[in-house]
C-alpha cells in the first residue's frame, strides 16, 4: 500500500468515525490527490479550524479558486458547518477532509469528474 493510499484510508477512517460519513472513496482519492504533496507535511496535512488566516487561505484557495464559488458570507458559513460537523474540539483536521466536506457541502462534486 501507497503512503497516498495509506492516508486515504485514514482520512476515510475519520469521516466515518468523527463525522458520520459515509466516504464517496472515488472522490475523496481525486479531493486527496488535488492537495498535492501538503498531505505527506504534517503542518500542511491539517487545517487549524480556530486560525482565522488559515480559514481565509481555505476559503480564498479552495472554495473560491479550486471550486470557483463566488466570494459572500455562504463560504464562511459552510466553513463553520464543515468545522462542526468535524467536531470543534477535535484538534486534527486533515486538510483532504476538510476538502473532502466543502466539497460535498457546496454540491461541487463535478470539479473532480
């Protein structure tokens, strides 16, 4: 097994056990393989969802440039529902799921078709 394959499985492993989902593996490989090689630096690989330039980083490179959503308070609002649904007290975000989240939240799946 890859190292990638081995972090898709734990990111796999988190949206099953912390937020309740059931991963759609197809997308969640391609969400993985978009974040490039930040997953394999373990600064890099998790969001800080109280670190409001790390969620303006998330919301200007992934929501607005990666997904193409128009800038308004809606991002800011599903970064919140994404940061709930993780589990605020959970102090491991891993990028690729948080990713993973917006990206089913925004209905944005066919950037990764």
């Amino acid at each position: 097994m890859s190292k990638r394959d081995e972090l898709i499985a734990k990111y796999a492993a988190d949206l099953k056990d912390k937020c309740g989902v059931n991963p759609d593996m197809d997308l969640l490989t391609k969400v993985t393989i978009g974040c490039g090689p930040s997953i394999y630096n373990a600064d890099a690989a998790t969001v800080s969802g109280s670190d409001d330039s790390e969620l303006a980083t998330v919301k200007n490179n992934f929501l607005i440039k990666k997904l193409g959503l128009k800038e308004g308070p809606n991002l800011d609002k599903g970064i919140d529902a994404v940061m709930e649904t993780y589990g605020k007290s959970n102090r491991n975000k891993y990028r690729a799921v948080v990713y993973y989240l917006l990206t089913k939240h925004f209905k944005k799946e066919s950037v990764y078709k």
